[in-house]
C-alpha cells in the first residue's frame, strides 16, 4: 500500500504541478485582469452597492416579488460561501504558507482582487442564461452560459459538456468531497483524537440528511449556519491578534517582503522560489473563494433575480468575504504567533504519523526553528506543520484550548462546503443526464466522503494534489467562456442601474 502511496503522491504532484503552471496563473488572473478593464473596475466603483445588496439580505421584496427562482439571492450568496468558505480558509491559506512561506498569502490578495471582477461576470451570465430545469427548478452555471451564450455552436456545445464533466468530477473527487472530510477528521483527530473512520461516518450522516432534500433545504441550512459559523470563526482569530497586536506591523512587513524575496526571516524560507509563492498563493485562493471555477453562478443561477447585475454584485462579495476578510484573519493568526517557523518552507520535514524526526535533522535546522518551538512548547520530533494542523497551533499558541475553535470550525466549514459542492456537482451530471441522475449521484457523492477522511501524514497531499488539479481542470472551460462572452458582461454592466 506505501508503494502505491508514493507513486500516487509523485503523480499527483508532476499533473498539479503542470496544471498550476504560468500558463494557468496567466489564463485565471488574465481573464480577471480583462474583465476588471472591460468593466472598469466594477468591483471598485460598485462595491458599496454590493455590500448593502448583503447588508439588505438581498431580501428586497419589492423587486423580488414575481421574480423567478427557486430561493432568495441571499440562501443563493450563502450557498456559495457555504461552499466557498470552507477548510481552503483554514487547512488551505495554512498549507500555502507551510508550503510557499508567509509571501504565499499575498498572492491570494491580488488573485482575489481581480477575480471580484470574475465572479461578477459568472453570476451574471449564470442567471442571464439559465433554464428551467424538466422538473420546475431552475438551473443554470458555465455549461448553460457556455451552452446557450456563445454564438458558434460546435465551441458552445463542447465548453458546456466539459465544463459539466470536469464540476461533476470535482464534485466528487476534489474540492468538494474529499479535501472537506479529509480536514475534518484531520481536526476532530488532532483536538479530540476521534478515529477517522467515525468521523467519516458522522459527515456521511450529516450531509446526507440535508442534500437529499436538494437545493431548498441545502439553502435554508445555509443561511442561517453560514452567517454563524463566519462570525464565530473570526470572534476566535481576532481574540489573537488583540493580543499580539504588537506584532502585526511586522507580520504584515514579512508577507510583503515574503512574497518577492527568495528568503525571509533570516533565510528560513529553504527553496521557496517566488514563482512557487505565487502558484500557491493563486491556487490556494481559487480553492478558497473559487473566483474563476464558475461554481457560485450555479448558486445564482437558482436565485430570484430582478436583474442578473443584481445577482452579479451579490455573488461578487463572496470573493471579498473568504479572501479578503476570512483569510486574510487566518493567514495574519498563523505569521503574529510565529508557527510558521514550524513548516517545510522554514525547513521542518513533515512526517508521516507514528514516525519521529531524527535528531541529526533537528540538530540541522535554523536556530529561529528552535527559537520557536522551545517557545511555544512545540515538540520537533513531530516534524512540521502544515494544513489544519497549523492553524491549530497558531490559535493554541494564544487561546487556552483554542484549537476547540478550529476544530468545530473546521467541522462546520467542512460540512457546508459538501452541501454546496454536492449541489454543484449534483447540477453539473443533471445537465447531461437529466434530473434523473440527482439521486444516484447523491449517493456516490456520500459514499466518496471516506475516501478522502482516512488520508494522514505526508500523503496528505495527495488530497490536496487532486482537489487542485480538478480545480484547474474545471476552470479552463469557465475561462474560455467568460473570454467569449466578455463583451456582453461589459456592455450590459456598462450603465448599471440600481433595481
């Protein structure tokens, strides 16, 4: 079984490695780049309305009454941040800074500026194109918008069933099923010591009582567990910075000066190249807000819309709550507690579980290393830190038992990231075999949840290797959509008028 582990492991490596190349880094901060330009800054000039859009509910019930769709805009923003706000904000921002140092999260910033700007234009085109749906519902996304938007038929048709294979595919396999139950049981095994097969089952449990009551249940467990869970998470965070205040203008300096210098901190950063910074930062913040999959126009596309620029501005704020807020909290907690010191990027091995890091490496690494974890008490025959494991840390470092708080939140986070994910994937096979299909993929889509659960240790990153790769997969054909339906987003959006 290690044998085939390793050569998984090293597979999945070379294929993400490829995937998250500069080409891809061009094509997905490109398109937001382009976009930003084609809508003149729209996530600048309108993000106040946005937010008060949030602020309202995106209730409004005079322009909302007689308007099509199957919940409110508001379940609709919470379905997406149920998916969108998950374990990328707690075990992603974390693996990005064990990996790429504390530079990588500087990269999420600039990738989360522009991709408003995507965002913007996916639920735009997801509620301007959608349809209704054999059994009344609505649906709509990339493959409709795909489908329906672009003019020449043979490139519509082939950029809609891709991108319904490759969000069926992540679905199931990447982002939102096996990266969500792995980091659960990950926390609930570090702070409570659960066995992860209990935990799988519990998420098997939990998850499955909600999705099967589809789109109107998973939306109403959302609005009101989203909000929550958001509010409790950050209460937690700042409750750090407060008292490591004195440290935040110079944890801000080293992110900054991280994510353009080969080394910080006195060298600590061993072979971390800012090309690497930049890949991870940029991919750790597509799986964190997921500007650019397409995925939250799938949400929009259910919503009641008086105008698809309404559910465009709504969607829009996703990006600014998870990446610009959320792990901005998470990233700042992880460099004013010094925990990064106890990463792979500084240096420290991660080993596999039950196994101990040997004295000759111990005695090798940077006196800072040492310094840090003599410190906080932290134990180096453990080897490194990464992933959920980090942020616990940081948050035990400062708050007695504070890794209480990562693991519920990791749990929660976890758990609506499977509801909106199963939604999603759920959306993308109904458009190539029909409602029909919802139940059978139900059931496979519960049954994955084990799978990644009972991953541990260094092949940890088989997890994350391929939630990344389908990631990427699923997002060239979004892309290649919004480049086509580009100046529709900016025409339309030119003049906009509150509804």
């Amino acid at each position: 079984m290690n044998a085939f582990l390793e050569w998984l492991l090293v597979l999945s490596q070379d294929v993400v490695g490829f995937m998250w190349g500069n080409w891809m880094i061009v094509l997905l901060v490109g398109t937001g780049i382009l976009l930003t330009v084609m809508t003149r800054a729209l996530q600048v000039r309108k993000f106040l309305l946005s937010i008060r859009y949030l602020f309202q509910g995106g209730k409004k019930s005079k322009v909302l009454k007689d308007t099509e769709g199957d919940i409110s805009p508001f379940a609709a923003l919470m379905t997406a941040l149920a998916a969108t706000v998950g374990n990328g904000n707690i075990a992603g921002v974390a693996a990005a800074i064990a990996t790429g140092g504390p530079g990588a999260p500087f990269w999420m910033w600039i990738s989360g500026f522009f991709g408003m700007a995507t965002k913007y234009a996916e639920c735009f085109l997801g509620v301007k194109f959608r349809k209704v749906a054999e059994d009344g519902s609505m649906a709509g996304g990339p493959m409709y918008y795909c489908r329906y938007g672009i003019k020449n038929r043979s490139i519509a048709k082939f950029l809609g069933l891709l991108f319904a294979i490759c969000g069926g595919m992540t679905a199931l396999f990447g982002t939102g099923n096996m990266m969500q139950s792995n980091s659960m049981a990950l926390a609930m095994k570090a702070q409570f010591n659960v066995p992860t097969m209990i935990s799988a089952v519990a998420i098997t449990l939990l998850v499955g009582v909600v999705i099967i009551g589809g789109i109107k249940r998973i939306g109403a467990v959302a609005e009101k567990l989203v909000p929550t869970m958001i509010l409790f998470y950050i209460g937690g965070a700042l409750i750090i910075l407060a008292v490591k205040y004195t440290e935040l203008d110079n944890a801000i300096m080293l992110i900054l000066r991280s994510a353009f210098s080969l080394q910080a901190a006195g060298g600590a950063l061993i072979g971390t190249s800012i090309q690497k910074a930049i890949s991870l930062g940029v991919r750790r913040g597509v799986l964190s807000n997921e500007a650019g999959l397409g995925s939250a126009a799938i949400a929009q596309s259910a919503a009641k819309s008086p105008d698809p620029r309404f559910n465009g501005l709504l969607g829009m704020t996703g990006v600014f709550i998870d990446t610009i807020l959320v792990n901005t909290i998470t990233t700042l907690t992880i460099v004013v507690t010094g925990v990064w010191k106890l990463t792979p990027a500084a240096g420290v091995e991660l080993i596999q579980i039950g196994t101990k890091l040997s004295a000759e490496k111990i005695a090798a690494l940077p006196p800072q290393v040492h310094e840090t974890a003599t410190k906080i008490g932290y134990d180096l025959t453990a080897g490194g830190l990464s992933s959920t494991a980090l942020t616990v840390e940081a948050f035990n470092t400062t708050i007695p038992s504070g890794g209480l708080i990562i693991a519920l939140g990791s749990f929660l986070f976890g758990y609506t990231t499977l509801l909106g994910w199963a939604y999603y994937g759920e959306q993308c096979i109904g458009y190539m075999w029909g409602v029909k299909s919802h139940t059978p993929y139900r059931i496979v889509f519960i049954a994955l949840l084990f799978f990644g659960a009972l991953m541990t240790g260094k092949y940890l990153d088989i997890v994350w290797n391929i939630g990344d790769t389908f990631n990427a997969i699923m997002a060239v054909p979004n892309l290649i959509g919004l480049l086509f339906l580009s100046k529709i987003v900016a025409r339309e959006s030119k003049d906009f008028i509150e509804p």
